[in-house]
C-alpha cells in the first residue's frame, strides 16, 4: 500500500524558515507527480507547490519566490524549503502523489496525513 509521510512542521516566527519533507513508501516517486497542499484556518485545501519528474514546478502566487519544491527520487521524498515564512502560512500542510491515465485523467492519487506549520511571534 502507498503511504506518504510528512514531518518537519513546527512553530516559527514570522521571517523564519522551515524545511518540510516527504517520504514515499510503497510505490517509486519517480512515477508520480509530487506536490505539496495546504489547508488554512476556514480555508479549503490548495495547492502550494508541484513538480514532475521531469523537474517542471508550479507554484501558488501566494509563495512564488519564497518556496521550493524538490524531490529526490534516490531517496524516495519530496522537500518543501519554506522561507520568509508570515503567519498567513499557518496551515496544515500535505503531501500528495498524483499519476495520470493516457488521456490525462487521474488514475492514482494518494496523501499524507499533513503536519502542522504554525507561523506566530
């Protein structure tokens, strides 16, 4: 069975920096697109950052330039470096392997459990 495990989260101030990880067991990542969600306080879950094998990354506007998603499929996980971190960050955060079909449809799609990432002074 696929199972995704995320750990690194915290307690930060505000301007601080976390470094979130992923590991993958079950299943080879390099198969996978990878990515990184979140859940806000009364928020529905978003997208904060994905990468494909391949290396293409996508970012939300709302990190640009403030996140990096990597992935090391050696090691099977997924990084989240986290910097200039602001309390608006405060949020569960999950992992997620997606692979699609021929015709670009989902045919797989597996999550974490999430870690907690809480920004306050």
């Amino acid at each position: 069975q696929v199972q995704l495990v995320e750990s690194g989260g915290g307690l930060v101030e505000p301007g601080g920096s976390l470094r979130l990880s992923c590991a993958a067991s079950g299943t080879f990542i390099s198969t996978y697109v990878m990515g990184w969600h979140r859940q806000r306080p009364g928020k529905q879950r978003e997208l904060v950052a994905s990468i494909t094998n391949g290396g293409n990354t996508v970012y939300a506007s709302s990190v640009k330039g403030r996140f990096t998603i990597s992935r090391d499929n050696a090691k099977n996980t997924v990084n989240l470096q986290m910097n200039s971190l602001k309390p608006e960050d405060t949020a569960v955060y999950y992992c997620n392997a997606e692979r699609f079909g021929r015709f670009g449809t989902p045919a797989e799609n597996y999550w974490g459990q999430g870690t907690q990432v809480t920004v306050s002074s």
